[in-house]
C-alpha cells in the first residue's frame, strides 16, 4: 500500500538571488515587449536564461514606451530561443513599447548554508457584504497573501549568498528564491524583499542566523 509521496530536505536545492548581471554574459538588449498575457520579450538570444520552459528572474531596465515594467524584476518563462515571457503580468492596459530596454538575468547562488525554512501564508482578509436584506454576516475574501518566508542558517557573513541578504535589505530592492526538492519532486520561485535579518552565538555551539523574506506577487511552482 502506497504511503504518498515524500522528500527529504537534505538533497533540496536552496538559492537565492546574488545578483542582476551587469558583467558577463551582460544584459540582453529587448526589441520588443508584447501588450498581452502574459507580456513577452524579444530579445536575440535567450540561452543566458535557460532552455525552453525554464524559469528565472530578470530585472527590466531603460524601458522606453511601456513604464509600467520598467526597473521591475519578474519571474520569466523562456519561450523560445528568442523570446520569454513575464509571468503573471497582464500588459494589455499597459503602455506600448517604443523603443529600446535592457534585461539583467538573475544570478543564481547555492545556499548551502540552509538548515531550515518554512513559507508560510498570509491570511486573506474578509471584506464585509452584508447588506439590510442579509440573514447572517456576509463577506467577500480579498486577495491572496503569499506571506513569508523564514530561513534559519549557520552564520557566515563573508559568503555570497549572506552578503547579499544584507545588500538586499538595506536597497530595498526585490530579489527572488528558488527551491527545488530531491528526486524531481518540483520546484517553485518566490519574488519578494529581504524584511529582517539576524545572528547569535554562543559558547559550546556554532554561530547562526536568520532572515525573513516577504513574498511578493504569485509564487511560481515548476513541475517536472
């Protein structure tokens, strides 16, 4: 008799974001920007993003014409070898693209350092609709909150991925995770802003830490 599926934490995948690629391979030049949904990017070569159907994070920047995506990052799906899309973003009410834009793919980094994480989901509040003809208290739920995500770690400040926590938090600037459990189990990407971050220590044991992440907008599950 099956007992379901399960996963192992340790042989999970942690990263996190080091960086928006200004060096090499170097921002990707966009020569068009879609008024659909989901907005697609034409750019020359999508190779730096992944293959067909990966997903990744790409901050756009210099865009001329259609604002409402400029220096945003976004969650992307590689389409082709020269197109992605920016998923779920609805363009059709933005403004048209008229010229020219830059896209910095997201670096990538292995957290190695990860002993534990936990994502937990923010309540929906409740929008009152009860009216003079209602019998009993009525509501609408609002949106969806994704919430935050809790990361506890050993405590290395010097490494990329911890140097980038603090980078993070003191911009301001949305940054993004991926995670992927073992054996093919599935994969999901999260945007979000580095809200907190912290360490302690003491005698007899290691230095540790720990950060909270505010997700923003709809997280990304990948299936295999």
């Amino acid at each position: 008799m099956s007992a379901g599926k399960r996963y192992k934490f340790q042989g999970s995948e942690i990263q996190f974001t080091s960086d928006f690629d200004d060096a090499s391979p170097g921002p990707l030049s966009v020569s068009g920007i879609s008024k659909t949904n989901p907005a697609v990017v034409t750019v020359a070569d999508t190779s730096s993003l992944g293959a067909t159907n990966d997903v990744t994070a790409v901050k756009l920047d210099s865009v001329e014409g259609m604002t409402e995506v400029d220096e945003e990052v976004f969650l992307v799906q590689v389409l082709s070898g020269t197109t992605f899309s920016l998923l779920n973003v609805d363009a059709t009410g933005y403004g048209t693209f008229s010229g020219t834009a830059l896209a910095y793919p997201a670096v990538m980094t292995n957290w190695c350092e990860i002993t534990g994480m936990n994502r937990q989901g923010g309540s929906s509040p409740e929008i009152p609709a009860s009216t003079v003809c209602s019998d009993f208290a009525e509501f609408e739920i609002g949106l969806p909150d994704f919430g935050t995500v809790q990361f506890d770690f050993n405590y290395a400040p010097l490494t990329t991925v911890q140097a980038s926590l603090e980078t993070f938090q003191q911009s301001g600037e949305k940054c993004a995770i991926h995670y992927s459990l073992p054996k093919s189990g599935g994969e999901r990407w999260v945007l979000g802003f580095i809200q907190q971050t912290g360490e302690q220590g003491q005698n007899g044991g290691l230095w540790t830490g720990s950060a909270t992440f505010r997700a923003t907008g709809k997280p990304v599950t990948v299936t295999p």
